[in-house]
C-alpha cells in the first residue's frame, strides 16, 4: 500500500531503447520510462545522443500503425480503442522529437520523411482532432526553422 517504488534505472532502458532486435512497442514502453524519469535538460541529451534510434522507432511506429488500420480497412477518422493508444503514443513521440531536437529538424534531419508523415496526419479524411494535432506538429516544425 505504502510501498516505495523502485527507480528506474535510466542506463539500463537506455540499453533496451538502443537494442535493435527489442520490439517496437518495449523501445517505446523504455523511451516513456526514461522520459517520465529525467528533466527536460537530460532528455534532450538523451534525443541528441540516441537520435537515429529514436526517429527509427516513431517511424517504425507510425509504419505498424498505419498498416494496422489499413488491414481492417480502418481510416484515421475510426480508430478503435486500442489502435488510438498506439496513435498517441506515435504522435507522443512525434511530438517529443519536434521538441527535443530542433536543431537536426533545422539541418533538413529527416526532413521527407517527416513531411510524409505530417501529409498523412492532415489528410483530409482523418478526424478534425488528428488534422488539428497534425496542424500543431507542423507549426512546431517551421517554427524552429
């Protein structure tokens, strides 16, 4: 009841967001531990230090859901329960990327492939919150430019 929790070990989720052959949603399960666990100031050196890793998950992320409404012939508009965890958590992420590391989104780092994304999120048929949510993410993006 009153029972202490555990730290997180920082290192070690560190070493599980860095391990390839982990699965997508145990990457993403370590990034929010390390994330719920360490400053702002800390965080963005964890992003500088592991940027490829972690833009390798959000899109490997955003891949696997898109493809997941795909095969149930789902649009962004109609997402169930469970697929609309696995949406905020990609546009968590997305969102922390645009965040944290501003200055590789101003180096043009990624830039097509986050265009892409954001083309999808503003298509006109997904839901006005997704669009809104895309229109955000956007105006964060050219606004560190």
């Amino acid at each position: 009841m009153f029972s202490k929790k555990n730290p997180v070990d920082v290192k070690k989720s560190t070493i599980k967001l860095q391990d390839p052959k982990k699965d997508v949603a145990t990457r993403i399960k370590h990034l929010k531990l390390i994330l719920d666990n360490v400053e702002t100031s800390e965080a963005k050196g964890l992003f500088e230090a592991n940027f490829s890793h972690i833009y390798s998950i959000l899109y490997e992320s955003f891949l696997q859901m898109e493809s997941n409404l795909r095969q149930r012939e789902i649009s962004f508009h109609l997402v169930h329960k469970a697929h609309k965890e696995e949406l905020d958590c990609t546009l968590w992420i997305l969102e922390h990327v645009i965040c944290l590391l501003p200055e590789l989104i101003h180096r043009r780092w990624q830039l097509h492939s986050l265009g892409r994304m954001l083309a999808k999120l503003l298509h006109t048929s997904n839901s006005l919150r997704l669009r809104r949510q895309g229109i955000k993410y956007f105006l964060m993006c050219t606004w560190f430019q």
